[in-house]
C-alpha cells in the first residue's frame, strides 16, 4: 500500500528518496568546489631542502619591493604665480556668483508680481480715457526696462558663472594637487 494512499497531499515515497539523492550529491559537489578553492588559496607545499654544502645558508628570496610612485615636478614660480592668481579669482567669482544669485531672484519675483498685476489692472483699464490708458503704458514700459535690466544681470551672472567653472576646472586641473617650494609661496606673498 501507498503512502499516498493514505494520506492524499503525502507525495510518493519514492520521491523523497531521489530528493534525498539530488541534495547528497549537490552537498558533495559543493564541498569538492570548496575544498578545490581553498587548496587553490594555500602556496604549493615546498619539497624538504637538503642541507647546504657550505657553512653559510643563503638567504630567502627577498619580497619585491613595489616601486614608488613617480612624484610630480615641482610647480615653477611662475605656475605657482598663475595658480595663486588662478585661485584668487575662482573666490571672487564665486563671491560674486553667491551675491548675485538670490538678488535676481528676488527682481524675477517682483517682475512676476508685477506681471500679475498689470494683467489685473490692464482688465479693468477703461479705455475710453486717454489719461489711464497712457498711465498704463508708462507703467509698463518702466517694467520692459526692469525685464532688460533683469535679463542684463542674468547674463553677467551666467558669464562669472562660466567664468567660475572654467577657472575651477583649470586650477583642478593644472594647479591642484601639484607640489611646490613652499619658498617661493612665501617669496609670492611678500613674507
């Protein structure tokens, strides 16, 4: 009589003994794998060595020494000249950026706020009245030269900006982590 005949969701006795089988020698192969890897770790077992001739042994193989690295040339003067420059003017552009960046944020609000208004107003304009109509004009007028006068400042924001991320890119890549006579920093600085 079956297993399975006894109880319907036991599976078929033959099968946990394959089961079994499958997992044995999936248990051994994973063994020879690690066994295989770890003797592949372990340095290759040294025949005994015979006892020198000589009184004096020589000695054992000196580990390789890795080569230093090649140290890069010292900055001239005139380079360190050119980076302190350098650096000096990636601060100032970077100040000026930092400066600039919330004022023209605040003017593009105030012109929005503007906008917004002068739209509301411009609904309600009577333009059967020369007077409020010409008022209106002017108003927006003053704030086509406040746009220009924004877009103004916009520009000379991007070119310290680009100014700002052409000088870091140069000093990174010419000026930083160069070496230098720290004499000739101190000849530059006039100390």
């Amino acid at each position: 009589m079956r297993l399975s005949s006894i109880h319907p969701d036991a599976p078929p006795c033959g099968s946990l003994f394959r089961r079994g089988r499958v997992f044995a020698s999936l248990a051994v192969a994973l063994g020879c794998a690690v066994g295989a890897a770890h003797a592949a770790d372990k340095p290759a077992d040294k025949p005994a060595s015979k006892p020198a001739a000589s009184k004096r042994a020589s000695p054992p193989p000196a580990e390789p020494v890795p080569a230093p690295k090649p140290l890069t040339p010292l900055l001239t003067r005139d380079e360190l000249r050119a980076c302190m420059t350098l650096q000096a003017s990636n601060k100032q552009n970077a100040a000026d950026v930092q400066r600039m960046q919330p004022e023209i944020v605040a003017e593009k609000a105030e012109l929005q706020r503007s906008g917004e208004t002068m739209k509301a107003e411009l609904a309600a304009l009577d333009r059967s009245s020369e007077e409020a109509v010409n008022g209106y004009n002017a108003r927006a007028a003053a704030r086509d030269r406040q746009i220009a006068d924004l877009e103004a400042k916009i520009s000379e924001f991007n070119a310290k900006l680009t100014a700002f991320e052409t000088g870091r890119a140069d000093y990174a890549r010419n000026c930083d982590n160069r070496r230098y006579d720290e004499r000739d920093e101190k000849a530059l600085l006039g100390q």
